[in-house]
C-alpha cells in the first residue's frame, strides 16, 4: 500500500476523529499539513492500522 496524499485528505475529511488527531500533530511537531498528513498516514493507516480499511476503499 502506498502513500496518496489525496486520499489521506478524502479519509480526513471523512473521518471527524482524524480530523482532530491531524490538527494536534500539527500543534504538537510544529509540522506543515503535508508532513502532518504522512505522519498520520504511517501511525494510523499502514500496516494494519486502525483505519487502513477505510483508506484501501478511496
């Protein structure tokens, strides 16, 4: 499973509960949305996290 950026933005937006979890990333490293994202991509979507399913459906 690889990386989209765009898909990442679709399940955020679908997903209030990683709606939350991107913007206190985004507080707590001081990151850009981008980096943001990926971070959240690898802690919560890849190799079988919590919301991986509903990633591989976009």
């Amino acid at each position: 499973m690889q990386y989209s950026k765009s898909k990442m933005e679709q399940l955020v937006k679908s997903t209030p509960e990683l709606k939350e979890r991107l913007k206190q990333v985004m507080k707590e490293h001081e990151l850009e949305k981008s980096f943001a994202l990926k971070a959240l991509y690898h802690a919560e979507v890849k190799e079988s996290g919590r919301f991986m399913k509903d990633y591989q459906e976009l």
